[in-house]
C-alpha cells in the first residue's frame, strides 16, 4: 500500500491559498512520509486584498495550533460581528448581516413566525433587536460570545479583518516549520506526460525541473496548471453577477474601528471599507460595462475619508468557475478554481473548504477517477450555492436609480435559487443543501433586510393571541439591550486584547 502512495505533492503559488495549503496538509499528513513542495518567484505579487473572513477561519487557524490572540498579533488584525449593508435596498437605509442567531424558536416553530405575528399584531420591531451579535455591532461595541448562553440570543460567533499578506506570511511560517520546503523560482514550462497528459514535471527559472505525483495550483487566476496547461474551461457567470472590476486601495484609518465590513452601494456596484489596526482596506466593485475605470476610481477616490497610502490598483476577474477543479493531477484552490466577488467574504473561506475536500479524497498515485467526480460535484454545487447567496443581495434591491440596480433586479434567478425564495415567502421555510456555506441566519438576515418577508405565518400560532407576544418578545430585546450596555467598544476591546498579558492568557 505504502509504494501506491502519493509521494510528491508540489503546490504552485504561495499567497494565502498556497500557504494555507501548504499549513494545513503537512499538518494533517505529519509523520508520513509525503514531500510537499511549495514553489513561487518573489518576482510575482499576490492579489492579496482579501482582508474579510467569516468564522470558519478561527476554526482553520486553531486547527493549526494558532490561537486568536497570535493570529491577531500577527496580522493587524480587528474583529468581525457581520457585515453592514448600506443603500442596498434602499438609499440611506441600512442594515446588517451578522453571524448569529435572531430570537429563539419555541415550541417547535422558528423565531421569525412569532416576530412577524407580532408586527401583524401591530408591534413592529427590527429584527436586530433580536441578536446580539448584530446589536453589539450596531453600536460599535465587542466581546467574546458567552459560553453559556442563556438563550439563542445570545449565540453568536466573530470572525476577523487582517491584513492578508501578513495573514500569508503567518501561514508560511508555519509550513516552513513543519517541514514544508520552498523555492523561490518562476516556472517556464509545464511537461505533460504523453501517455495520460497528466502534469509530469515543472522547467524552473533556476534550471532545476520539478518532478510531482499530485499538484494543488494557487497561481491565481491565471490558473498556470489547471488552465493553461491542461485547457480545463471556464464557467462563465457574467450573466447573473454583472461586477467584473474593482479598484483597490488602503488609507490610514481615521476613527474608531467598527466591528463590522462596510459595503455601500454605489451607481454601478459596491464599496467595502475594512479596519485594521494600521490602517483600512477600501475597494469598488464594478460592472464595466455601466461605468468606466475612470468614473469608478473617481467614485471611490471622493468617498475615501482618510489618506490614501498609495495609489489605488486595478483587479479585472470574470465571476464563475472551472469546469473542473480537479483535472487529471491538477486541483485548482483559490483563485486559479474560480472567484465570486467579495461581497460576503467567501473567498478564503472557499479556500478551506477546497482543503478539507482535499483531505476527504487525498488520492493514491493511480488517481482513481471516482475521487475526482466527486471533488469536482462538492466543488460545483459549494460554488452555486455561494453563488445564489451573492445573486439574491443584488435581485433583493429596490433601488431602481440606475440601470445596473433596475437591470440587476431583473435577473432571472437560477431555478434553486427561485426554489429557496419562493419557499421562504410562501411559508418561512429555509431550505438547506449539502456544501452550503451560509445557514438560514444568514438567510434571514439578508431576507429580512431586503424586506423578503413570509406571507404565511406557521398555522401552529393561528391560536396564539398576537397581544400576548409582546411581553416575552420584550424581554428578549431587553436582555440584548442590556448586554450591549456592558460591553467595550471595539477599540476598548482591541487594546486590552493585544496586552501581553491578555495574549498570554488566550493561548
């Protein structure tokens, strides 16, 4: 069994995806004997303004023996209750997405049945009101979620902002550590084998040729191995995510950081503004075809309220996937498998998954083909369901102030898409797929913040007199008004966190 093995496993491109790999598979693989290689020229920048995550990553990072306060220290990095959507639905009104629960389900029926029928009762409340975790962030304040919660409400989770090419540097660090080696070279050909056309050998610019079993591509995407050398195809989406462009900049950060992503809605696309502890990550994510390069970088530019700290770059992406993730000896992670736009905060996160299916179905050298139909099944249906998430933020929008907002509202939907929302607004149901990144909290935030509300309440309440709601649904509010008023701000928060002490003590 031991010769069948896959020996060499040569990962192309260092970044964030390549380093994540690189960490995360010698560790799961440590004390065999697998040789991961990693190769990339210190010639060839990174994308690198992938500064948002969602909780999975604590998960990823702890996994690796890391804990919050290192990752933290290492990486500039605030804390993240959710993301704050402006002007989507409408111009100068907000709301927020955060990461955890909304009330708590009784008796077996979700919370939003009992909300709605007291809002038809003639008590209407926002929803927020109901988590803790987005009122924490709407006034600006932070702290750990309780252990011991007391009820739903209180649950919530957190993830980070940081800098992501200290985030990679981190990464390598630890690779290195375990045992990964480098080699820092460029690579100017892809040898083929000729019998099966599976990828033999790597021709690098220091004349060295790098032999491999297995190759994971992080080349970005300009996808080295999975495309270019093996041809694999292109998913095209442009037809329901018109955004292909952003511009990109980093200022100084003026204020106190908000324990929040910032994304507001613009004539032709969004804005994201990210805190660091040195500095903001700000970005205008655009459709070429309603504005140009010039009016978008202008946009931004005007809407910037610190100093810029260098000129604003370019990123131009067309929003799909890989027809195949996994091509012969080739699986493509990060970039190089595809890329939805940066709205939730899914690339990275997309990254761990693509690792934890490698992990699933780490092949032997004879690459049985079952393994890769499955990879590339996972691969697709994650990369939809993440895919409608997006779509339904830009469908939702009752803004109808430019074309790209009145053309976006008129997309016809994909057919499971069309399913989950026509179920929510019939019924209140939430509908759940295997290799779905987002739970239905995520869902009911975004319903209910683009006013996608059920039009049936649960006939289980059909006997529950609307009045006599009122009372518990208080309190609920309450206890969540109350633990917001005893919490730091988030800035408070940061500066005891990053004592030395502190650092000790969260290991």
């Amino acid at each position: 069994m031991g010769e069948g093995r896959i020996q060499k496993l040569v990962i192309v491109g260092g970044g964030t995806a390549g380093w994540m790999a690189a960490a995360a598979l010698r560790r799961h693989f440590q004390g065999g004997p697998l040789e991961i290689t990693l190769v990339e020229s210190a010639e060839i920048g990174a994308i690198g303004v992938g500064e948002a995550t969602i909780p999975t990553i604590r998960g990823f990072y702890r996994s690796l023996g890391l804990s919050d306060a290192e990752v933290m220290r290492a990486t500039q990095a605030t804390c993240k209750l959710g993301i704050r959507f402006n002007g989507w639905l409408r111009e100068g009104e907000s709301f927020i997405h955060p990461f955890g629960h909304f009330g708590q389900d009784l008796n077996g029926v979700p919370f939003h049945h009992y909300w709605r029928k007291l809002a038809d009762g003639g008590e209407p409340t926002d929803i927020a009101d109901y988590s803790l975790g987005a009122s924490l962030a709407r006034a600006g304040k932070f702290m750990p979620p309780p252990r011991d919660p007391a009820s739903t409400v209180s649950v919530y989770d957190w993830a980070l902002h940081f800098d992501a090419g200290l985030f990679g540097q981190l990464m390598r660090r630890v690779a290195e550590d375990n045992g990964v080696r480098r080699i820092d070279a460029r690579i100017v050909k892809v040898n083929l084998r000729p019998d099966d056309g599976r990828v033999a050998s790597l021709d690098l610019s220091n004349g060295q040729t790098l032999e491999g079993d297995l190759f994971i591509d992080c080349s970005g995407f300009r996808g080295l191995l999975i495309e270019e050398a093996l041809g694999t195809g292109y998913e095209d989406w442009s037809d329901l995510l018109f955004c292909d462009r952003a511009w990109a900049v980093q200022s100084e950060g003026v204020g106190e950081p908000m324990p929040y992503t910032d994304v507001t809605a613009h004539a032709a696309g969004w804005r994201w503004r990210i805190p660091l502890r040195h500095r903001y990550g700000n970005g205008y994510v655009y459709a070429s075809r309603y504005i140009s390069d010039e009016d978008a970088l202008a946009e931004l530019k005007a809407a910037v309220p610190d100093a810029l700290l260098h000129e604003p770059r370019r990123i131009t992406f067309t929003p799909g996937r890989r027809k195949k993730v996994w091509n012969k000896n080739v699986i493509a992670l990060g970039l190089a498998s595809g890329f939805l736009e940066p709205l939730e905060s899914t690339s990275i996160a997309l990254i761990e998954t693509g690792i934890e299916k490698i992990k699933a179905l780490f092949p032997d050298r004879d690459l049985a083909p079952e393994l890769a139909d499955e990879f590339n099944d996972w691969s697709r249906r994650e990369m939809e369901r993440v895919r409608d998430f997006i779509i339904l933020h830009y469908w939702a929008n009752r803004r109808g102030d430019t074309a790209f907002w009145r053309d976006c509202n008129a997309v016809a939907l994909p057919d499971d898409l069309k399913r989950k929302v026509q179920l929510f607004v019939q019924r209140g149901h939430f509908v759940r797929y295997r290799w779905e990144m987002f739970a239905p909290t995520s869902w009911m935030a975004i319903y209910a913040g683009f006013e996608l509300l059920p039009q049936g309440i649960d006939p289980a309440l059909d006997g529950v007199d609307a009045k006599a709601l009122g009372p518990p649904l208080a309190r609920m509010r309450q206890a969540v008004r109350e633990a917001v008023a005893s919490a730091p701000t988030h800035g408070a928060f940061l500066d005891q966190f990053s004592r030395p002490a502190a650092m000790t003590a969260a290991r």
